[in-house]
C-alpha cells in the first residue's frame, strides 16, 4: 500500500503504522459502541433501572449515525486528522465521564459520545485513505481497517466481559477511555497535520446540502440506496436469528453466545476477502457478486434449519457473503466523489443507520408473519432490490470518471 508522505510528516508515519494507529482508534470505537449489547443486563442492575431503559441508550446511540450528514463535510472542509482526533476527543470524555459518574443521565451521554465519535471519526478515516490510497489498492486498505469491526466482537467484547467480572461494570468505561487516549495520541504520531491545499474542496457542513449533493449524483444516491436496503435486511435477521435459533433448537444463553462468535468470525473473514481478493477482483463486480450470493443465502437459510451445525453454517456464509459486501462497498464508495469523499461517507453511514432501525422494525412483524421464512425471503427481496440499485446507478461509471449529475444522466 503507498501513502504519500508529505513536508512535515513525523517519523514513524508510513502507512504501516498509519493503518495500525487507526485500527486501534477504529478498535475502540467500535468497542465501545457495541459492548452494551450483550452486557445491558448487567448495566441494569449496576444502575438500578429496567432493562428498557438500557434499550433505549442502544437506540439513543444507533440515531447518532444520521449526524453523520453533518460531519463526515467537515472533514472535507477543515481536514481529514482533525475530525478523527475530535472523534477520539468525544468517545475519552464520554468513557471517562461515565466511569466516574455512575448515573443513567451520564451513562446515556457516554452511549450518544461513542455514537457521535464513530459518526465524526468514521467518515474521515475512509475518505482519508481513499484520498492517500491509489484505487487499485483500496479494497486491501479499507479491509485492514474494517477488521476492527470483527475485533470488537472477537476482542474487544470478551476483555470488557472480563474486565466487569473481575472489577465491576464500571471498569470497561475506564478501560475504554485510557486506551482512547493512546489511540488519540497514535494518530498523533503517525497522521500528517492536516494542510489547507487548493485541491481540497470546500464542502459545506449543512445536512440539506450534503443530502442536495449526494441526490444530485445518480451513482452516488443509488449506492445510497444499496446500503440502505442491504443493511435494513441484515439487521431484519439479525433481530430475529437468536429467536430462531432458541425456538428451533431450545438454546441456552452460552449457546446463543456461540453463535455470535461465529458471526464474529464470519465477519473477520469477509473482511480478510476483501483485503486480499477485492483489488484483483475489482471492487465493481465483487460488491455485485457479494450481493448478488447475500440474497441467495437469506433464501437458503430457512432450509438449513434441519440441524444446530447446518443452521451456523448457514449464518457464517450469510455473513460472511454481506460483510464481503459491505466492506467492499466501504472500499468502493471512497472513489465515487473523489472531489468530496467524507461526504460520501457520511452519506453511507447515515443511509446504513437508516436501513438498519429500518430492519429492526421490520424484523419483529416479518417473524410474527412467517417465521424464519418470512424474514428469509424479505431480507432477500430487499437485497435483490437494492442490488439492481446499484447495477443500475454505477453501470457506466469507472475509477477516476467526473461524476454524473443526474440531470446529465441518459
């Protein structure tokens, strides 16, 4: 991978230690955004309220995602390494905050700051490499950050577990903010300051102009429009396969554990397809196929309920195949306004968020529906439409092409 160096770079700077300052970062963000999860019992009972009101710290932090519109044209405005250090600012004094304040007013801000940092910090880090990393070597680059994404769950979520057992629900909090800091101070070290240069654009900071540019490019809404219906049908099922899994097998709390391991592995193996094949592939084709096998294998998975082995195994490839595609439409979405990246991102995290409270709501009335099969076949129906999106949106389009406006398009 090559990142330009530029005047006044500090030693210690090259790519290498780049991506691993920001996978750290990006480690504890997401850490910290998805360790409530499993763990809102235990924060009810550490802050004496009901298990709702945990639930709506969840959804409280989900919303953050749409402040996104906001930010990610702030990076594009006043600099790439600003915006990830007032990402990292915002999740330390939220994690701090929250393990010397043991109340639910501060426990939910800390949910909002973590929230917020991953909608500050998110959309600069992808517009940055997009901007640093040449296209041809993308996939591999925004593949190696987005294994941060597995590593919480992998990593991240059991240390936390470990860190409640031994000291306390409180302890994660702290546990997050120091290692904050040394992700703060790694970006330090390792990211040029940012430069005011004539290439880089003015964007403008207002949601309705954001919105305004991004609907104005026909590739740019129709990937829009992609995400939102890829990532609505992974949360619709994601709502409702530990349901399946505990009605058709009779799980446990261990064993639903289980499962979420395999996702997590799932997920660092999508990842790892996308770092080492997505590049040789081409990002074009490997979302569509991506898509294209997501949608067959939401179809399959009401029929591999035969066995507990046949039903994980129909999880991991369902996973694996939408996180393949979704980090490489991560990967492929930086190139799409290379004049106004972090505003594309921002427009990809906030159509994300939208599909995701989307398919959460969808979810439950599917599984009352139909069961398994109902959820199956709309996740894929949703998946195949937004799909065709995407085909139809970037059919003329290739690396280094000026967008078009769909005033100009055919």
């Amino acid at each position: 991978m090559t990142m330009t160096k530029r005047n006044g770079t500090p030693r210690g700077s090259g790519p290498g230690w780049q991506i691993g300052a920001a996978f750290l970062s990006r480690l504890v963000i997401n850490t910290a955004r998805r360790f409530i999860y499993p763990f809102a019992p235990v924060l009810s009972r550490g802050l004496d309220i009901p298990l709702t009101a945990v639930a709506s710290m969840i959804a409280v932090n989900q919303f953050t995602g749409l402040l996104s519109l906001i930010f990610g044209p702030m990076g594009d405005r006043w600099g790439y390494r600003n915006l990830m250090l007032a990402g990292m600012g915002a999740l330390i004094i939220g994690m701090l905050i929250a393990g010397c304040l043991p109340f639910y007013t501060t426990v939910l801000v800390a949910m909002v700051l973590a929230g917020l940092s991953k909608s500050i910090f998110d959309p600069s880090i992808l517009a940055y490499a997009g901007h640093r990393v040449p296209y041809a070597r993308r996939g591999m680059a925004i593949g190696l950050l987005e294994i941060s994404w597995a590593g919480s769950s992998l990593v991240g979520i059991p240390l936390a577990g470990l860190l409640i057992d031994g000291y306390g629900w409180r302890a994660p909090f702290f546990g997050l903010g120091i290692l904050g800091v040394l992700g703060a101070l790694a970006l330090c070290i390792t990211f040029p300051r940012d430069r005011r240069s004539s290439s880089r654009p003015v964007a403008q900071g207002s949601p309705g102009r954001t919105l305004k540019r991004l609907a104005g490019e026909r590739s740019a809404l129709c990937a829009m429009l992609f995400t939102f219906c890829i990532s609505g049908a992974n949360d619709c099922l994601f709502v409702t396969y530990g349901i399946w899994l505990e009605q058709r097998f009779g799980l446990s709390v261990v064993a639903l554990g289980l499962s979420a391991t395999v996702i997590g592995l799932a997920e660092l193996t999508g990842e790892g397809a996308v770092a080492t094949l997505s590049d040789r592939v081409g990002l074009k084709l490997s979302i569509i196929t991506g898509g294209m096998l997501s949608g067959l294998c939401y179809l399959m998975l009401p029929f591999m309920g035969r066995s507990l082995p046949l039903a994980l195994t129909g999880l991991f490839l369902l996973f694996l195949s939408f996180e393949f595609t979704i980090v490489g439409t991560i990967s492929f979405f930086t190139e799409l306004l290379p004049d106004a990246r972090a505003t594309m991102m921002s427009g990809y995290m906030a159509s994300a968020g939208i599909g995701r409270v989307c398919g959460a709501l969808i979810g439950g009335p599917l599984w009352m529906m139909g069961g398994i099969e109902a959820v199956g076949t709309g996740a894929a129906l949703m998946t195949g439409a937004g799909t065709l999106f995407l085909i139809w949106g970037i059919r003329d389009w290739h690396p280094g092409m000026a967008p078009v406006r769909q005033s100009r398009a055919s």
